[in-house]
C-alpha cells in the first residue's frame, strides 16, 4: 500500500499544511498537522467509502446493538433517537436489499433515550427492547415486543413500561442484558453517568410481566459508563463485567468487576479491578486478541491526550495488564470509539475508529487503522472512511451487510451540523470486495 510519511524536528515551530494527490485513484486530501518532535504520520491510499441509510428520519440517532430478532440469520437493528424520543427496531432485509432504507417499527417513545438493546425478557419468544434514558427523564423502559411475530411490525402491538425502581434515581446511559444469579429469566446490567452515577443490575422476577417486582442492585460506583461488556475475566465460569468509565474521579478508566458468584454477595459491591487508562476522558472500548497471543486484549480511545490505548492482557488472572497508546491522526475529531476486526482481510485484526469533528472543520469522523509489524506500535496507519460529512459520530459494530465477505462498518451519526438532524443510522460499504 502506498502511504506518505514526514518526519518533523524540534527547530520547526509552526503548522504545515500539505496536499495531496494520488495519481490513478483520483483522491485528493488535505491535512494540518501540529509540529511535534519525531512526529511520523501515515496516511494510506484510500478513497471513501460508499456511505447507505438505513434510517435518517428522526434526530439524534444514538447508537445501534444488534441481534436476529426474526430467526433468518442476519443481525437487526435497535436504537434508541435521543432528540426524536423514540426507540426503533430495523429489520434486516437482505444482503441485496441491505442498501435501501431497511422496514422498520417504534417500539416505545422513549423521551431523552440514550440506548436501546435486544433482550427476549419474558422467554416468549419475541424479542424486546430495554431502553435507557437520561437528563431529566432518568428511567429505564422495557419495550415488550407482541408474541405473535406476524406482529412485530405494528407499533400498535408494543406495550411500553417503566421499570419502577429505575426511576430518578441516575442518569441512565447503557444497558446489557444478562443472567446474572442464575434465577428465572435474562436480568439487566445497568451504568449511568453525572450525579449518582453507578452501575447496577435489575433482578428479573419470576414473572418479568411484573414489571413492579424487577429488584434493583448498585454493585459500583461511577462518573459516567460509556461502555459494559459481559466477560469471564477470571475464567472461573460465571460472567464479570467490564467498563469504560469517562469522568475523572476513583473509578475512571477501564476496569472489571468480579462477580462474587455467590447470590447474596452479587446484590453488594463487586470488586474492582483496573485494566488501564486511568486519569482520562475515555470513551467507548472493546475487546478482542489484538495480538493475537490467544489472550484478549482490551481497546479503548480517549480524548485527554487523544489517544487509542491497547491494552495487552498479560495472563488468564486478568489482573495483569501492559499499556501501549496509539496515536490519534489531527485529521479526525474527538475520540469516540472504537472497534477491531480484520477491514483489509490480511489476517491481522485492524480498528476501525469514530470521533465528534464539531470542535475542527475540515476532519474525518470514521477512519480505519492498520499496523505495520505489530500493534504495540505507536503510529499506525490511518485510512478515511466517512470523508468530511458529519461531525458526531458514535458507537461502531462490524458487520457484512452486503454478503460479499468483508466487513462494513455500521455506526449512528447524531447531528451533522447546526440545524441539522443528522446523517442517522448509516453503514459504508468496505471497497475491499
């Protein structure tokens, strides 16, 4: 692959801004770049990737989880639209249809909804949705799906509730469902942000219908959860969690919680253990064997230093940890997320990464990264994605949406400018194949 390299000493003062153009490929880009000592900076031959939408008839989408809620193999969408109110399910059509705007019903109106995931909660059969909600509002809804699945495209059909003791207590901001004591149906992980932020989980009860009899737990405190993924960190056979948590304060950074096991203790505090990037503003994560050791490893971006911390697993205690950052390019935004998987098929695992542009004009939200020998290198090489439209870009899942065998990218832009509702639940399509 092609890639431009510069070198920058320490006698130069000022900020270059260079151009650019790739003979054959027709792409042209601009850059600024802040002078720094022995700064290097790769930016590969790429042009952008075709952008499809699902879905751009609300504002403020905000996030997508997914899961096969119809039984036909191929992963739908939820998500919740924060300034619209309302949380969504899409239907995945097919591979060939994938590029058209997908069908799709309202599941709840979810005021100042913040995340919605897939949990089938009442074993009916029929998938429903949990929604979080935050500001004011500060309630978790269930959204519960109609049994009949010939009707699970009619809003009409959906029955929202309020989960009684969610309410006022936090800011809600993720949710993931999960059996936690073993005991009736799914229960529900929880973590807020701001005032009382904590992380949590709702005890099912035996008939989840019974929506006053759901039991709520705080297991940790927090400053803001952006992320919560159910993991065995112990191997000791029962799922822990691990976190993203933002905000500055005793529990920021990427860390897990034991679960205890026992069913009493699971209702107290769980113990913390830190895995990395403490002391910074740090965003949603992921895990996955970035060096591929047969360990997995945590990532996670964060936006004090701007930077893309590896977080190399160093055993199966999961209390040993080895850090590598990863530098941001100056032409994307504010870190975001990010998420790994193999983008160029060479059998390496890539990260693909989104950020908020709305602080700088002339950025890319969506890029993917690749290393040259090995991740634990400091400049990887970064690969635009997006081009220059939108400016508030949000979580990411990969997934072939197209069924020709590489990875698209599937993520939520929330507002594309003043005035604008945003470019909406969009997918780009990899050019790989």
């Amino acid at each position: 692959m092609q890639h431009f390299g510069y070198h920058i000493n320490s006698e130069m003062k000022t900020s270059l801004i260079f151009f650019f153009s790739i003979l054959g490929s027709g792409a042209f880009a601009q850059a600024s770049l802040s002078l720094a000592d022995n700064f290097n900076f790769y930016i590969g031959k790429s042009t952008h990737w075709q952008r499809h939408i699902i879905d751009n008839s609300l504002s403020g989408a905000d996030g997508v989880r997914l899961m096969d809620v119809n039984n036909d193999g191929l992963l739908d969408i939820t998500t919740g639209w924060e300034e619209g109110g309302y949380t969504k399910v899409y239907i995945n059509p097919s591979h060939e249809k994938a590029k058209e705007k997908w069908s799709s019903v309202t599941v709840g109106k979810t005021s100042h909804v913040e995340d919605a995931v897939f949990a089938d909660l009442d074993n009916d059969g029929a998938v429903d949705v949990i929604s979080s909600t935050e500001w004011k509002h500060q309630k978790v809804y269930i959204n519960w799906a109609p049994s009949n699945k010939v009707d699970y495209l009619d809003t009409n059909k959906w029955k929202s509730e309020v989960i009684p003791s969610s309410e006022n207590i936090t800011q809600w901001m993720f949710a993931v469902p999960m059996q936690i004591d073993d005991t009736n149906g799914l229960d529900i992980i929880v973590g807020s942000k701001n005032k009382n932020a904590q992380i949590g989980w709702f005890q099912a009860p035996k008939n989840p219908r019974n929506i006053g009899k759901w039991k709520y737990y705080p297991i940790s405190n927090a400053t803001w959860v952006m992320s919560v993924i159910p993991r065995d960190m112990d191997g000791d056979g029962d799922l822990d969690i691990v976190v993203s948590d933002r905000n500055k304060g005793k529990t920021n950074g990427v860390r897990w919680l034991e679960n205890p096991g026992i069913k009493r203790k699971q209702k107290k505090f769980w113990k913390n253990h830190f895995i990395g990037a403490k002391d910074t503003r740090v965003m949603f994560m992921d895990m996955a064997d970035i060096d591929g050791d047969g360990l997995e490893d945590a990532i996670a971006t964060e936006y004090t230093n701007q930077k893309i911390v590896f977080m190399k697993r160093l055993d199966d205690t999961g209390l040993n940890w080895r850090t590598f950052n990863i530098e941001i390019s100056e032409t994307t935004g504010r870190a975001k997320a990010v998420k790994a998987g193999d983008i160029d098929m060479d059998g390496k695992l890539d990260i693909v990464h989104t950020s908020n542009t709305f602080e700088q004009e002339g950025q890319s939200g969506v890029y993917w990264l690749s290393f040259k020998e090995s991740p634990t290198e400091r400049n990887w090489e970064w690969h635009n994605i997006s081009g220059l439209d939108g400016i508030k870009y949000d979580r990411i899942e990969l997934i072939d949406l197209d069924g020709d065998g590489d990875l698209d990218v599937l993520t939520c832009e929330e507002n594309a400018g003043v005035n604008n509702e945003g470019l909406g639940i969009i997918w780009y399509e990899n050019p790989k194949i």
